[in-house]
C-alpha cells in the first residue's frame, strides 16, 4: 500500500519524537546524530514542501526563530504556590504532627529533590503541549510557551493521553556539565562566564529569540501533574503515568512510610547530591495520597501537604585579606577576593571572585571582613556574605577602583555593563599581552614553543606591542632573555613560521576580536570565504549571516573601523598568512561526518594528529577531547592510553583505526 504524504510526515514525525526521548530523556540514544539529522532533514524537506500539514509540535520547530517582544500575561487555572521551608528534622517532626492533627489515617510520603532552576508551568490538551508558563507571582505569570518548545527534553507530543486536559509543573534547569561548557566558550570570545546556573536558565526563558533559547543547554525535571480526571490516587503514580507519557521525572524519587525514613533519604542525599549532574538545594517531602493532600489543602502562599528541607550550603568563614583587580584582555575589570586559605568541599580555597563592583557593594564587602565562602555549581568560589560581628573597629568601606591597576587611566563604565572598563586597549599591559596569549593559544594560531610567560617576557623587552610584531622576531633577539636558550629560541621561531599555515578561520578566531569566538570564526570564515569580503561587510550584511546577531555585527564594525587593525591585516597579507579559504581545504570539504563525534587518540601512521583532526572537521565532524556518552567513535592509532580503553568499553563507543576512517570518508 502506498503512504500518502501526510502518512509519511506523521510517521517521520513519531520516530523522531521516540528518538528525542530515546536521547533526551532516556539518555540512550538508539540512532547516531547523523541519522537523527538526515531523518530530520527528509522530515523538514516535506514539511516545507507541503505546507498544509503545518505543525507547531512538530520536531522540526524545536530550533526555534519565533520571536516574542513583549510576553503575555496570562493566569493560572490553578495557583503555582510556594513551599514551606525547614533547616532541621525539628522542623519535619513539627509538619508531620501538624499534619496528625488533620489527617487520623496514615500517611506516606513522597522525598524529591528540591531542582534548583525555574519554575514552569506546562498546558496540554488532547497530548499537545499547548501552552507553557512562568510562575510569576504565583497567580499569574508570563507566556513563554515558543521558548519552551525548544527545550529538547520536553516532549511537545505526549505517547500516552491519559486524560485530555491537565497541567505539568517541573523545573527548567541547566545541568553543570553544559553550564560549564557554555561558559568557556563565552570566555574564549571574550564574554563574561554567567555565575550560576539558576539564574542563567530563568533569565534563557525570557529571551525574545527562541532560536536562541534553543541554543542554550537547558532540560527540565518534572515533580507535580494537576488535573481534574487524573486515574490515580496518589503523587508517586501521577509521577510514574507522567514519565510514561515522556516527561522526564529523575529516578531518585521515592516512597517513605514514615519521617525516619525521610530522614534517612535527606542524610543519603545530603552527601550523594555532588554527584549529581545538575545543582539541588534540597530535598521536598510531599504527602503521597491525593485524597489527603486535598483534606490538608492549602495557607494563602503554600500547600500544607509539602515542605521544603533546605541542605546546608558548604560554607566557610575566612578573612579577606586583599582585593585586587584583574585586566582582562578586552580590558574588563575582575575584583578577586584573596583570602586567608581554608578548606572547602575537598579543595584549598586562596581566591574567590567578586564580580564587579556591585557585587561589593551588595554585601558591604570590606578588607579585613571575616567573610563566608560559598562553592556553588561555579568553577571558582564566591562570598556570600560577612560576618558583620567579626569586622574590625576601623574598617573602611572597599573605595572601587577608578583607574586601571596596570596602566593607572580612568575607567569606563557603559550603561548596560555590569562592569568597568580600561580603555586604553593599545597602551595597557594586561590587555596587550592577553591579546597576544590569545593569539599564540592552542585554540587560535596554536603557536608551538611559547606560552604565556614567553608573551610577557618578549613584552617586558620591547620586542613585541601587538601579535604581528610576533613575526619580526629573530631567535638572537630571544636567545639572550632570561631562561632562553638557543633550541627554545629556535623553536619559537619555528612556530610562529608554522602557523602561517594556520587556516583562515583560525587567524579570524586569534585576531581575538570580541564576541567572536571559536564557532563563530568558523561561521564567518565560511561565509565570507576571505578576509576582504568580511571587512567590506556591512552591519546589515553580517546580521543576516545565520547565527550572527547585533552584537557581534557591531563588534567587527568597530574591529575593522580601527586603522591599527587594518595595519595588522595589511602586514598578515604581505607575510603569507591564510586570509581566505583555500581551494584546496575546499576541495577536501564533504559533509559525510555531520553531527558525528570523533575522539582521537594515540599515534597515527597515515596523519600526524593535527591533520587527522582537519581531516575531520573538513568533512563536518565535531572533535572533542575526552569521551563520553555523545562520542559516536574514538579513532585509535598506537599507544591509545588504557583509561581511555575502559572508558570506551564501559562506555560502548566504537574504536576504530585510521583506515577505518579513511574508508568513512572515502
Ligand atoms: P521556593 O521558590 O523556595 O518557594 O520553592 C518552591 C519552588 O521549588 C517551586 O515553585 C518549584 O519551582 C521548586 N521545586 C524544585 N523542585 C521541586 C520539587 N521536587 N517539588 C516541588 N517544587 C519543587
Ligand atoms: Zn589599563
């Protein structure tokens, strides 16, 4: 029997939805993303082929583009209450005999953990999500449902309609892993890192561009279904129907037949909870029979059915000592906090960040304050506060910074930015320098034989004031520098020689111009395929580049408007670096490896690792340096390490040799 178009679209449709759960939720994917994107492709091709079977639920919209300017308000049908807070089992024995003195009969209880994002509020109808919003005040809040749709985790469709009305609360999170990651790549172009999680995953919510919202890392975790007609009796099988239908409901919840048993989940969680892959604050007990929940019912601003146990943050006292400022290399500003070291989750803590000078002001924070050190989901602690009883007599109020620490010129401060600015960008150390490290890093023009003390010592001797200068140097300059001998000279040289080789999206990411970071060279260079092209580029030109937005459009603007910079590039023209595609990395270019994961390791007869590596990206393949669940093959050549074996096994990556990949991309 042949299928009609719409058949097929329906049965695209439902296999790529089971994939997205499979990946997404399940975290077992079952296809390799390559599949998954030549599926999603067919899908889209039909779709944008026969427009009439339109479907906003349709995998193919999780990428987003729908733009909101101004959120709705919009009420709930039923009241996103707030939760009682407890910090002691006190406290839990005191809810649950408040909860004796309503109910006679028994009582079970339900132990989540308390997710520490957002809250949502999610409507479906007839299996289609139809709706999503924020808490707001709790009465009303706004609607983010384009938003929403692009969080690959949520299912837009559900399998199993078990009534046609009801509601879904969860919590929109940013697991740390992809925190992390997202992080370093804003400090690669030159960003400031977002401090935590939470806040960066309800501030995704409100953006006004789903497409990038869809570009966020973010998941949700579901703790509670509310509707009229639900078949069940209690919160732990609502629970259990709802992550049957495909939402994604953590397997650490559980059932507790008395508040000791509460006890002992909230003490196996207290420890366990650093391993988790995403940040709690808690744990929430809940009253598991529906029908009692509804006789205890509800205070003005919470249910009296749930309660919060709230974990003792890691936290220590410890004086500060110092704050002294960091110039970054676009000339921000960073205040660190050195303090006296202590001990803190397993590490000895020196420094702390600071932020801005907000921040400082917030809490009052002075030198000499005893002050309390806290480690989030951060890659670097912070302060949380001061010991106000601790401060001493004569303390003063922390006077910020008015001038540059380096270069002693008045700081600026943009409206908009939260921090100050140095702008002598051509006269100011810190920033000269941190250019040039940029420039020289593995990442960028990956300039063999120096590092980042080579930058300042060739600085500090007048040798180099910006990275073009890099290519003047002759080895009898640097022999006579202190700690140079006559091989390292040779070797720098050697490598600045080299990375005249380097590709022109590499040159375009070492040029360190801001907000362009890694992905986005590539995107450009792409694109404009050379450098003049780029240069000649007008703002609206660049902003209708896919991917690049107002922000970094201005940012080249102001790049290329810079007559220094212009200099710099006539001189990379006259020494030979690549400022264009060349035909020949063109020749070479396929898409045979799109959405494919590779993990190189070991030593190879065929390339040498850098050109294996090329060799990959060239054909669309995305490289990354450890393995994990989202590595579709490690490519080993001799001495592949024996960690990185288990890890493959244990992890059942495929190994293959380099002839195995020759043969892929044949
Ligand atoms: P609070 O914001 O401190 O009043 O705490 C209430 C919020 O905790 C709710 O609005 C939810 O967004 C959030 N929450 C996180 N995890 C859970 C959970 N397992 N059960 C209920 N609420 C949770
Ligand atoms: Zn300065």
């Amino acid at each position: 029997m042949l299928e009609t178009i719409e058949q097929k679209i329906r049965a695209l449709r439902a296999e790529l939805r089971q994939h997205n759960y499979n990946y997404y939720v399940l975290d077992q994917a079952t296809i390799s993303d390559y599949e998954f994107d030549l599926k999603l492709k067919t899908l889209e091709k039909l779709e944008t082929e026969n427009p009439q079977f339109f479907d906003v639920n349709s995998p193919t919209q999780r990428v987003g583009g729908f733009v909101t300017k101004n959120f709705n308000t919009v009420v709930h049908k039923s009241r996103m209450y707030s939760l009682a807070n407890s910090y002691s089992f006190d406290d839990l024995k005191e809810w649950e005999n408040r909860i004796a003195k309503v109910i006679e009969a028994k009582v079970l209880y339900t132990c989540e953990l308390k997710y520490d994002g957002a809250s949502i509020n999610l409507v479906y109808q007839n299996g289609q999500l139809v709706r999503a919003e924020t808490r707001g005040d709790g009465v009303q809040g706004d609607e983010i449902t384009a938003n929403v749709r692009t969080i690959k985790s949520i299912p837009l469709v559900i399998n199993q309609n078990f009534t046609d009305e009801f509601e879904i609360r969860g919590e929109i999170i940013i697991p740390l892993d992809g925190f992390n990651k997202m992080n370093e790549e804003r400090l690669e172009s030159g960003e400031d890192a977002y401090s935590n999680p939470r806040n960066t995953a309800s501030g995704s919510l409100k953006l006004q561009d789903s497409a990038e919202v869809a570009k966020r890392p973010l998941d949700c975790l579901f703790y509670q279904v509310i509707g009229s007609k639900l078949p069940v009796d209690t919160h732990f099988k609502a629970l259990e129907l709802a992550k049957k239908a495909g939402f994604k409901i953590p397997n650490t919840l559980k059932i507790c037949k008395n508040i000791d048993e509460v006890f002992e989940f909230i003490n196996v969680w207290d420890k366990k909870r650093h391993e988790l892959p995403y940040e709690t604050d808690g744990v929430v007990i809940k009253v598991n029979s529906l029908q009692q929940q509804e006789e205890l019912g509800f205070t003005a601003k919470i249910p009296r059915w749930a309660i919060a146990y709230k974990f003792q943050a890691e936290q220590v006292l410890t004086v500060l000592k110092e704050i002294s400022y960091q110039v970054g290399r676009t000339g921000a500003i960073t205040p660190v906090a050195n303090l006296e070291p202590v001990q803190l989750a397993g590490t000895i803590v020196k420094r702390a960040s600071l932020h801005n000078a907000d921040q400082i002001a917030k809490f009052d924070i002075r030198v000499g304050d005893t002050v309390f050190v806290e480690k989030g989901g951060e890659i670097i602690p912070k302060i949380v506060g001061v010991d106000l009883k601790k401060r001493p007599k004569n303390s003063l109020p922390t006077a910020y910074i008015t001038h540059c620490p380096d270069c002693h010129t008045k700081l600026i401060r943009t409206e908009g930015d939260a921090k100050h600015f140095c702008p002598n960008e051509y006269g100011c150390p810190p920033q000269i320098t941190g250019r040039i490290q940029h420039f020289i890093s593995r990442k960028a023009m990956n300039i063999d034989g120096m590092g980042a003390e080579t930058v300042e010592l060739l600085f500090k001797n007048g040798l180099i004031l910006n990275y073009a200068d890099l290519y003047d140097l002759k080895a009898s300059q640097i022999i006579p520098l202190e700690r140079m001998a006559e091989k390292s000279a040779e070797n720098i040289i050697k490598g600045i020689e080299a990375s005249k080789q380097m590709p022109f999206e590499k040159v375009l990411f070492a040029l360190g111009i801001r907000f362009v970071g890694e992905t986005v060279a590539k995107k450009l260079a792409k694109h404009y395929k050379n450098i003049d092209n780029l240069m000649c580029a007008s703002y609206e030109n660049l902003t209708n580049v896919d991917e690049i937005g107002e922000v970094i459009a201005k940012s080249i603007i102001d790049f290329f408007n810079d007559l220094s910079n212009i200099q710099i590039i006539n001189k990379f023209k006259y020494l030979g670096l690549q400022l264009e595609l060349t035909q020949k990395s063109r020749e070479h270019e396929t898409e045979k490896l799109i959405g494919l994961t590779f993990v190189v390791s070991g030593v190879f007869e065929k390339f040498d690792r850098n050109g294996l590596k090329k060799s990959i990206e060239d054909n669309g393949g995305k490289i990354s340096s450890s393995i994990s669940k989202n590595t579709n093959y490690i490519i080993a050549g001799d001495n592949m390490g024996p960690s990185k074996q288990e890890k493959a096994l244990s992890l059942g990556v495929p190994i293959i040799t380099e002839d195995d990949y020759l043969k892929m991309i044949e």
